[in-house]
C-alpha cells in the first residue's frame, strides 16, 4: 500500500520559515519524481516545486529564490523548505510522487500552511 505522509505545515508569521517534509512508504522511492503543490481556497491546485528521480529541482516563478525542495532516498523522504514566507503562500500543500510516463502518481493528505501577515 502506497503512503505519502506529510509533516511540518503550521501557523507562522510573515518572512518566517517552515520544513515541510513527505515520508514515502510502498513505493521504490528513487524511480519517483517527487513534487509539492499547493491549493488555497477557491484556486485550483498549482504545482510548487518538483524534483526528478535524478535529483533536479525545478521551481514555480512564485517561489523561485525562496523555497527549496530536497530528496533523502536512503530515507524514503522529499523535503520543502520555506523561507520568507507570504500571505499569498497560505494554502494546504500536497506531495505528489510520479513515476513519469506511466499511471503511477500518487498524492498525500496535504498539511496546511498559514502565513499571517
């Protein structure tokens, strides 16, 4: 059974930081590209952040300089950190892993983040 377990989402203040973390069980871990999206209230959901199985990241432009995503393969484990944080960045935020060009993609329960100004 496939498990994306998300962690470190909370409340902080404007220009604060917060780790999230995603704890992948089920799945062989290093084929996946992993990825954070994020959806606030009435928007659809918006990709974040993504890395590839070899270990690339890519970022969206709203975020480019301040977030950072990692990937810990000996521990199963995709990383967010983010910095200067933003009213704007208060949304529920999902990992999503993908095993590109086939069917298996799978997300987490999401963990909640809320910037206040």
């Amino acid at each position: 059974q496939v498990q994306l377990v998300e962690s470190g989402g909370g409340l902080v203040q404007a220009g604060g930081s917060l780790r999230l973390s995603c704890a992948a069980s089920g799945i062989s871990f290093g084929l996946y590209a992993m990825g954070w999206y994020r959806q606030a209230p009435g928007k659809q959901r918006e990709l974040v952040a993504f890395i590839t199985s070899g270990g690339n990241p890519n970022y969206a432009d709203s975020v480019k300089g301040r977030f950072t995503i990692s990937r810990d393969n000996a521990k199963n484990t995709v990383y967010l950190q983010m910095n200067s944080l933003k009213p704007e960045d208060t949304a529920v935020y999902y990992c999503n892993a993908d095993l590109l060009y086939t069917d298996h993609e799978y997300w987490g329960q999401g963990t909640q983040v809320t910037v206040s100004s």
